[in-house]
C-alpha cells in the first residue's frame, strides 16, 4: 500500500522499523536512512531475521537539505518518518516540502545552540504544507504523541469541558547501572535540567528545575513514586486545543541516584551546551557527556521493570463532575524479547508506527501541520493496543 522512508537509526527508529515491517498489508516497502549506513544495515539485519522481509538501506545526513532532498526524490515515499533528532526537523520538513512528500515526527523542534524548545517554528510551517497539499503530523510519540490521542479521547468520549490535566510518566525500571537515559542523554539532560512550566487559568507558570515534586500510586504493582514536575511540549498543543482546560501539569518520576548524578553533572558543568576550549578545540560539554554514557539502544537486555504512562483528568460529564485516569503499563523485558528493545524506546516506536499507519491509510491524512488531538482518536488507539500498547480508563470519581 505505502512506501515509508525512516530518517534516524537509534532505538525509537529500530522499534518503528520493525513494526513497520509487521504491519506488511500497509507498509509495502521500507526504506531506512542515517548518518551512519552501518546502524541501518545492523537493524535491517534484525528484520529480516525476525520477519523474513527485506528492507533498503541508505546513508544521509539530515541536516543537509539538499542531499535530503535527492534522497526522497529518489526514493519516493509516501511518507517521510523523522526519527532523527529533534535539531533535525525543521530540516527534514524543508525536504519534505521540496519534494512534495508527508512528514512525520515524534518531537519537536529544539534549537540546537539553545536549550529550549517549542512548536512556534514547526506550527510556522502550516500554510505551506496546506498550500502543497502535504500533511505533517508532529509528535507521534507517547509523550508527546499518545498522552495527546488520550486527551482527544477523553474529550470526545468521557467529559464534556476537562478542567484539570496532569500527565504523569513513570519509568519504573531497573537497569542496575549507575547512571544512564533511557533516551538520547543529550536530548534528556537538556530536557530534565530545564525549567518546569505549567499552565494555570490562561498563563504560564515557571518553576526552578525539578523543583516540583508529588507522590503518586502507580496501578498494576508499580506502586507509590516521587514525580517531579517539568515542562514538556505537549502541553503547548493540549491547552489550546482541549475545551475548558484551567490547568495542565506533566510529571516524570525520577530515583534518587539519577537526581544525584544530574546535580553533579549540572554543578561542574558538564549539561553546558557553549563550546570551550580543550586542548586547542572546541567541544561542548554535554555532547562529551553523553559521549561517555552508555547507548540507550544497549539497555534492553539488563533492564527489568515497567513503564506507566497516562493521562490524570477532572472535568464536567453531564454537568457532574468526574475524575478519569487513561494510561498504558509495558514491561522492559517484554518488550525485549518481542525486538530487543527497552520499554522507553517501543513506547516511542511503536507510536509513531501507527502515527504513520493512520497517514498512509488517510485516516488522519489532511493538508497542514497537525498536533495529534487534533485528529480522531478512535481508530489511532484501537491500533495502538493491536501493535503492543493496550491502554486502560479508570474512573476515580
């Protein structure tokens, strides 16, 4: 049905790549491209090993739109998935635009020189792919991605105005190393040593960096764990787009060894993102630090525990008031038998999987740039449980 051309070739990618390759009714061939061709070709390896299907295999590099661009001209996709990093974007959606192709991706845009990151560039990019009859669908992640579709289900489905969100992420598992992310660490150091905001009754509200903090009773064993608040994007899109929203929060646990290691590394300067000298060169400290820390792709066969992500709702339904809680539970181990994965990867991969399924199929396929609760939840979630994240409502009141 769909020719797909993948951008990036880490953990997420990987998950992606192989769901892709599950879903073979829609996604009819498969392209993954990179920096370095020999990440591609170790994951294409992997997928014809588990499902017998052969993949092409491509080098790029992403910040170079030209070369881009002749990529999918050559190519040909109906659909470009960026799972690049999230410098990348603006990049790969110029390609997009050039070659008159989809766009897909599952964060937003961060300036690469300027910890901080926001949707004004990426929603800047609307009139023209509307004008080029083009879709772009940003954030099709799990968070952001599928907390979104989880709010756009509550609002279609279980509440008339939702007053209150908090987004809650917990990584409750255990890879018995001292220190390590569970995603890109450039991208996490710069994300958790940021900033917290949330949005109270129409305006932002700062807060110092992990200076929030709450206890909350996970479901299914997971059981009580400190959350600390942060900003995350997809609060940027949900308050404009959720009918009655007074206040949005998201929370992230985090352990103790991890809050220690990231006071040390902020003290001596190493989450630093200006260049110094060394040695006669430049180098910016936290691309050394990550450098240093172990391949988040690596983690899978040591990681034991589970992850639990959702969506923590009050509002009106009927004019009484009600509290729902949405939220997916998945096993590291699980997932790494299924393909080698930890959980915080599948949780990213197998999304932007069924982002790209829901475009293809054009469910979801309309000219412009789009959040996900813009879209129709239903037929995105019904997927979701079917490719390996089954979700639960609760009510609590």
């Amino acid at each position: 049905m769909a020719k797909v051309l993948i951008i990036g070739a880490g953990g997420v990618s990987s998950v992606a790549v192989h769901k892709c390759a599950q879903a073979a009714d829609v996604f009819t061939d498969i392209v993954l491209a990179s920096r370095t061709r020999a990440r591609c070709d170790t994951i294409a390896a992997s997928v014809k090993q588990r499902f017998g299907r052969s993949i092409e295999t491509a080098r790029v590099d992403a910040d170079n739109v030209p070369e881009l661009t002749a990529l999918i001209r050559s190519v040909q996709p109906d659909l470009v998935m960026n799972i690049a990093l999230p410098y990348q974007d603006l990049h790969i959606m110029d390609a997009c635009l050039e070659a008159g192709v989809n766009y897909l991706d599952t964060a937003n845009y961060e300036p690469p020189d300027d910890a901080h990151f926001e949707y004004k560039w990426q929603w800047a990019y609307a009139d023209r792919f509307r004008q080029a009859g083009l879709c772009a669908l940003l954030g099709s992640g799990f968070d952001p991605g599928v907390t979104n579709v989880f709010c756009a289900y509550a609002q279609k489905h279980l509440f008339d105005e939702i007053h209150v969100l908090d987004i809650i992420d917990a990584n409750a598992g255990d890879h018995g190393l001292p220190f390590a992310t569970n995603f890109n660490p450039e991208i996490n150091l710069r994300e958790v040593s940021a900033r917290g905001r949330y949005w109270e009754r129409g305006e932002w509200v700062e807060t110092d960096p992990l200076s929030w903090k709450m206890s909350f009773d996970f479901p299914e064993g997971i059981g009580r764990r400190s959350c600390y608040l942060m900003y995350h994007e997809e609060l940027e899109s949900l308050v404009k787009n959720l009918r009655g929203l007074r206040r949005a929060r998201f929370w992230m646990t985090f352990g103790d060894a991890y809050l220690n290691h990231l006071q040390v590394f902020r003290n001596v300067g190493l989450i630093g993102i200006e260049p110094v000298d060394f040695q006669g060169q430049k180098i910016v400290p936290l691309q050394f630090l990550a450098r240093l820390l172990p391949d988040p792709a690596s983690l899978g066969p040591r990681t034991v525990g589970k992850t639990c992500i959702g969506c923590l709702m009050r509002g009106q339904k009927d004019g009484k008031e009600r509290v729902r809680y949405i939220y997916n539970i998945c096993d590291h181990q699980e997932c790494y038998r299924e393909l080698g994965s930890q959980a915080i990867s599948y949780t990213t991969g197998v999304p932007a999987m069924v982002g790209a399924m829901m475009l293809v199929t054009g469910a979801w396929n309309r000219p412009g740039v789009w959040n996900m609760e813009q879209m129709d939840p239903d037929p995105f979630l019904e997927a979701l449980g079917r490719y390996g994240l089954p979700w639960k409502v609760v009510d609590l009141a």
